[in-house]
C-alpha cells in the first residue's frame, strides 16, 4: 500500500491560517503565475519522513515553538481586516528610517525590498500586495556549529517562530501609521521567499539552494511583509551573483549531505529556474536527525569573512 504523504496532499496551511479566509471586496489578491511552483510545508515534510521516535524526540524540544507559530500564523491571516485603505502608498524617508531602526530592534539582521515577481507566488495561492519588505533573521552560530543536534535544531524552530511574531508587529507598525500590510510568517508562508529575497539584494542561492548572505551566509530564515507602498527602495541590481561561481568550485556542502541531497550539477526545472537538491532525500536526514543543517553547519559563508571570501574568487577570474 502507498504510503500517503501529508506534505503532498496538503499543499497548504488549514483555511483559518490563511487570509484568503478574511478577504473583503475592497481586497484585489495577485494570483499566482501558470508556471509557479507548488509550496512543501516544512512541518509536514518532516511529520512524512520522521521515524516515530523522531516524531516524538521533535516534539518535545520544537512543539511549542510550532504551537507559537501557528498562532502568528493565524493572526497574520485576520490582521488583513485591519488594513486602513486609506490610499497612502507613499513613505516619506523619516519613516521608512523608523521602519529599519525598529525591525533591528525586534531582532532582523537585514532588510531589502522588491516588487514581487508573480512567478514566486506558490501555484493556487494568492498575494495580497505586490510589493515585499524582506528579512532576515540570524540562527545562533554557536547553535548551528553544534549540529546536527537538538540546540540547533530548537534554533531553527525558535527563528521560524520570532520571525512570526516580527513580521506581525512590523505590520501593525505599518498600520498604524495608515498604511496597507500583510505578514508573510516564516512558515506556512504563500511565496517563494529565497528568490524573492535575492531580488531585493539581500544574497544569492547557493548550491544547496539556500540564500547565501552577506553577514550570516546561509545561517539565516527569512520572512516579509507585503504592502503597495510606491516608493520603497527597491533593489535595482544584486551584487551577490559571484557566490555562484563559488560554490560551483566549493562543493563542500555537497560533500558534507549525509542523503547526497544536494546535487553535484545544478539542475534545471521546466520552468527554467534552478533545481539544487533532491527534497525527498533532504527529508530524511531533516526529519531524522534533529533537523540536519550540515550544510549549513559546513558552509564556508557561515564563519568566514564575505569580503574575504570574495576578493580571492574574483582574484581567479582572469583580467
């Protein structure tokens, strides 16, 4: 008999988690593009593949992290009937200085923006504005270093969660000064944020797909808030694209995948876009061995200077 997956038969969180439920007739959602891809919701990635004892181990150290995230999730979705409407789609420089000063305080290590490529919208999901504000959240480098293990795993799970919490007070920051905003959670979130993401500047895919940025490499989790506010400071141009060619010759998070999840040559969807790892064997070891991250963990971007790094790539490109 088949196994039945939960990450392939729901494709998305339950309804009351999704603010297409809160939806009123002022509200125009974006839909998806023909060609976007289908979401995988982590949790239940790692409910299909986890053994039983690692189900039971997993929920032990991450269970209220979940529940917690869950519930911003949630509020993230009613939040949309607390939008003003009020036609300001225009941020004058004192505020949007306010806006970063106090993401950073809530705990974001870096923020860009960028108009939202309808292609990154997951296939049968809506987007309620087109613009993205992007962050990025540090996990712990101590954490990580030790994994795979519990400590990082929990680190994982607790940045999912703040992250949750984050993007919801950035969006009441927002409203509250009479502007339109949606939360987009780190988890159960209805784009694809990586590549949203390396276009508003903040990094590049690396071969193991994740965002490699500038301060943390790929020790980072993301989430947004969407809005139609104008005249943010969209990125216009990434410096990152030469991590590339990096990776291309580093190879070390390939070497260091206890499932060989991440694929040697990097292959191409039908789409077009990049395909960088096996999902279903990067389960295994996800689900199994307290959230794996060795290819994180062994990262070169992880610890090591960017600047550093970078000057000696470009020094092989000939002149």
């Amino acid at each position: 008999m088949k196994k039945i997956l939960l990450s392939e038969r729901f494709k998305r969180p339950p309804k009351p988690l999704t603010f297409e439920s809160y939806l009123r007739e002022q509200d125009h959602p974006i839909p998806s593009h023909p060609q976007a891809r289908n979401p995988r919701i982590v949790p239940l990635v790692a409910f299909d593949y986890g053994n039983v004892m690692a189900r039971v181990r997993q929920s032990r150290y991450i269970g209220k992290y979940m529940v917690a995230a869950v519930k911003e999730m949630a509020k993230s979705a009613k939040s949309i009937r607390q939008n003003p409407y009020a036609g300001k789609t225009n941020m004058d420089a004192e505020t949007l200085q306010a806006l970063e000063t106090y993401a950073h305080t809530l705990g974001v290590t870096d923020i860009g923006y960028t108009k939202v490529n309808p292609r990154y919208i997951f296939n049968g999901f809506k987007l309620l504005f087109p613009h993205a504000i992007v962050f990025t959240m540090e996990m712990d480098r101590e954490k990580i270093k030790q994994a795979p293990a519990i400590p990082s795993f929990i680190e994982i799970f607790r940045t999912y969660h703040q992250l949750g919490v984050i993007v919801n007070k950035i969006s009441d920051f927002l409203r509250e000064r009479g502007y339109n905003a949606l939360a987009g959670p780190a988890i159960g979130g209805d784009v694809n944020y990586i590549p949203v993401a390396i276009d508003a500047g903040l990094g590049y895919s690396g071969k193991n797909g994740l965002l490699i940025t500038k301060k943390n490499g790929p020790r980072i989790r993301l989430a947004t808030v969407f809005t139609d506010i104008e005249n943010l400071p969209f990125a216009e141009e990434n410096p990152h694209q030469w991590v590339r060619d990096f990776c291309q010759n580093c190879n070390v998070c390939v070497k260091k995948c206890p499932a060989d999840a991440i694929y040697i040559e990097t292959k191409t969807h039908a789409d077009g876009d990049p395909i960088f790892i096996d999902h279903t064997r990067c389960a295994m070891p996800f689900s199994n061995d307290n959230g794996c991250s060795l290819c994180i963990k062994y990262c070169p971007f992880s610890y090591a200077d960017y600047d550093t790094i970078k000057k000696k790539q470009l020094a092989k490109i000939p002149a």
